[in-house]
C-alpha cells in the first residue's frame, strides 16, 4: 500500500505527460521554460525511453530531394513546405535548447545516392530548390557526382550524388541524455518503468492509472492537463487516435581503417540512411522492402532486411572496404494516417501529441512549442 507521505508528495501535478521520448520531454522543457511555477511529471513504461528517441541514426535533416518530390505527390507541395519549414525550426529550437556540443551536433552535410531507376528525379531539382529558396534564402541542393569515386561508392549502383549542406549529424545518445538531464535540473520529474494503463477524467481532474511493479496495486496520479507522447504506442491506450507502427532496423560496423566519407547519406526517398561515426558506418532502413512485417509494435529483426543492408553496405557503400557489423538494432516510429503529426485536444483536458511521422528528432522541439502556445498559454 502507498504511504501517507507517498500520496501527498508523489501523486499531484498541474501536467502529466506519458512518454520520455524527444516529443515528451522537449514538451515538458518547453512548458517548464514558460511556466516554471508548474509542476511537471513525465511517465515512462521503459528503464529509459523505448520508441524510437534513443534508436534513430542521429540524423539532423529537412528531407533529401527525392524524398520532397515523394511527399508532393501524397501531400502537396503547400504542406510539404510547411513541413519542411517546420523541420528546420525544430532543429534549431533544439540546437538554441541544449547547445551544439550537449547533442554532438556536426555539420558535414548530407548527400543523397541516386541510382539509375531514380536518374529522371534530378530533373526537378531546380523546381525544388527555387521553393525551397523561400524557406532557407538560397540554393539547397547541388549535383556532386565527382565525389561518388572519392567517397568510394560503386559507380555502377550510383549514378549521382545531390549534396545538400543544410544535413547535419547528431549523436542520439548523448543528446536523449542531456535532454533528460536539462528536464531534470528543471525540477521536471520522472519517473520510469511506469507504464500507463488508463486514464480518465473525474471532478474536472485526470486520473492517470498505472500498476506499481513492486506493490502489485494500482496507482491514481491526478494533474490538471495530460499530454500523451507515446508515439506508435498511442492506440493502444486510447483508440480515437489512429497511428500505425512503423519499425527501422539499424546497423554499426566495427570501427573502419580508411573511411572515405563524412556526412549523412540517404538513398532511395529516404528509405535508407547512412552515416559515419567515429569511423563507423551507421545503416538503417530498409522497412519498404516488407511494409507489412514492418508494421509492428515488437522490437524484433527482420534478418532480411538486415542481409539487404549487408548487401547495400558491400557493393553500393563500402564496395572496396573490409568491414565487419559489429552491433544492429531496432525502433519503433508511429505513423499518422494523413502522415503528418497530429496535435489534439480530448475533452479539454486531455492533449493528444502523436507521431512525427519518422521526423521526430527535427519536428519535436517544433511541436512542442505548438502545443504550449495553443494549450498552456
Ligand atoms: C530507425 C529510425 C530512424 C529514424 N530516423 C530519423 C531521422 O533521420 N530524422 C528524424 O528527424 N527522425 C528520425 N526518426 C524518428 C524519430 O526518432 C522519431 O520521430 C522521434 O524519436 C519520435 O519521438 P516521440 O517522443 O514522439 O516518440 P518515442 O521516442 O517513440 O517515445 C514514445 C515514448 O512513449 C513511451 N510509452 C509508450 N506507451 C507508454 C505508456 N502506456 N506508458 C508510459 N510510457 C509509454 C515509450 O516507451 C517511448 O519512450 C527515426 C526513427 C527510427 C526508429
């Protein structure tokens, strides 16, 4: 049973916000920078955050140029370019948050692979970097096919390359750990291995419920306001908000000799992405080639994708480099129907923040200032 002492210090918040991922926390921050009279606890079901925060590739990015013209056809380009703009701010609020050095922020640039299927997109490059002109005041994107040799890429597979120096790097780890710290430091609480099971809303308040591990009891937290940042998992604790799983199985090869290239890199609308790291290629993606075993909220593998990125990293990557893999892993994204991130109010009380749509380490520090300004202003 609780103690006394438990219930009049442990249980009463003016916001409850499920989910420790980069959304949760960096709406916690931002709420807690505006109003720092509020007091502020955030829920995690996992030791630390188990989504997709901690389990990206680190990457800083608006959108490499196939992947803007695939979201034209399903978007259009208005919301498109709101997105977009929407990314770049989201990075920068993270950036002015925590500081370059706190998230191991690198500028090498990106690049995007494009093979001979996707040859006839660089025709609407100049389209695009016209619209994109409006957004970020200059060309984004420019044809470097004399690095495909220096980066050593295999020239039959890659038939282009499209630079853009506006794609940066970041070091997921370190950044989710200086996000949690800078909450904390805050006088954010939170509190992990919690994972929510119901709430509802009594006497004008919401009950938040969870089972206490150890006590084998029911626990009742009470705020004002709760916000659910759970990402994929939204559904299963309140079924109105529709988001589809979307899993990504990631890769690190042992530390390289002769690492011929720095940067972020993207290939085929962004389905695949790779990096360095400390003279490691980090490799992920893959989920286009099974969609359906894909759509899943387990942090299993799929070892056929994972031979598929074995295959890309020996004859498209690192044709001439001896590698070994060292390490692979899987997230779990959350997808919207309209596969842009929804923010909504249930009943007043409850805010529904979901899905960043694959874009969560840009969007996040975006969104949260969206759903501050509209709910707790
Ligand atoms: C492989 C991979 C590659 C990616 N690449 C990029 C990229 O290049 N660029 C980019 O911007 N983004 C990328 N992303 C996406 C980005 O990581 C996500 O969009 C972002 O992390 C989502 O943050 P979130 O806080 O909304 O969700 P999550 O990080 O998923 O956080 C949700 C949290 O809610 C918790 N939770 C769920 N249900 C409950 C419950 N009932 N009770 C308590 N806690 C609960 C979970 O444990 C989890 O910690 C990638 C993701 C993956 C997996």
């Amino acid at each position: 049973m609780l103690s006394f002492w438990e219930k009049n210090s442990f249980l009463k918040y003016d916001v409850i916000i499920i989910g420790s991922g980069i959304l949760g926390l960096s709406t916690a921050c931002e709420i807690k920078e505006n109003h720092p009279d509020k007091s502020i606890l955030i829920l995690e079901r996992g030791i630390f955050p188990t989504g997709a925060s901690t389990k990206n590739a680190g990457f800083a990015c608006f959108g490499s140029l196939t992947e803007i013209l695939a979201d034209f056809k399903t978007k259009g380009e208005q919301k498109t370019l709101e997105l977009i703009e929407k990314r770049i701010k989201g990075i920068e609020a993270l950036r002015k948050r925590l500081g370059d050095e706190r998230i191991g922020y690198i500028n090498n640039g990106g690049y995007e692979l494009i093979d001979k299927n996707n040859l006839d997109q660089l025709h609407f490059r100049g389209g695009v970097n016209l619209m994109l002109k409006d957004i970020v005041g200059e060309d984004v994107f420019e044809v470097r096919d004399d690095l495909i040799s220096q980066f050593g890429f295999n020239s039959n597979r890659v038939k282009s390359l499209v630079y853009s120096k506006y794609e940066s790097q970041i070091d997921t780890g370190l950044m989710m750990s200086n996000l949690i710290l800078y909450a904390q430091e805050m006088g954010i609480r939170i509190i992990n291995g919690s994972e929510v099971k119901d709430f509802h809303i009594k006497n004008n308040k919401v009950e938040v419920s969870l089972l206490h591990t150890v006590l084998k009891e029911n626990v009742v937290f009470e705020c004002e306001k709760l916000v659910l940042c759970c990402n994929a998992f939204t559904d299963k604790l309140f079924k109105d908000i529709k988001v589809s799983p979307g899993r990504g199985q990631v890769l690190a090869t042992k530390p390289l000799k002769n690492l011929k290239f720095k940067g972020v890199f993207h290939y085929d609308e962004g389905f695949y992405y790779f990096r360095d790291y400390e003279n490691r290629v980090i490799f992920g993606g893959g989920r286009n080639r099974d969609f359906k075993k894909e759509t899943s909220h387990e942090f299993d593998y799929n070892f056929e994708i994972l031979d598929d990125l074995r295959e890309k990293l020996e004859h498209v990557i690192l044709p001439s480099e001896e590698f070994e893999i060292d390490y692979y892993w899987t997230g779990i994204m959350g997808f919207t129907e309209t596969k842009e991130p929804e923010i909504r109010d249930i009943e007043n009380k409850v805010i529904g923040a979901i899905s960043c749509n694959g874009m969560g380490i840009a969007l996040s520090s975006y969104l949260a200032k969206e759903i501050t300004n509209k709910y707790f202003s």
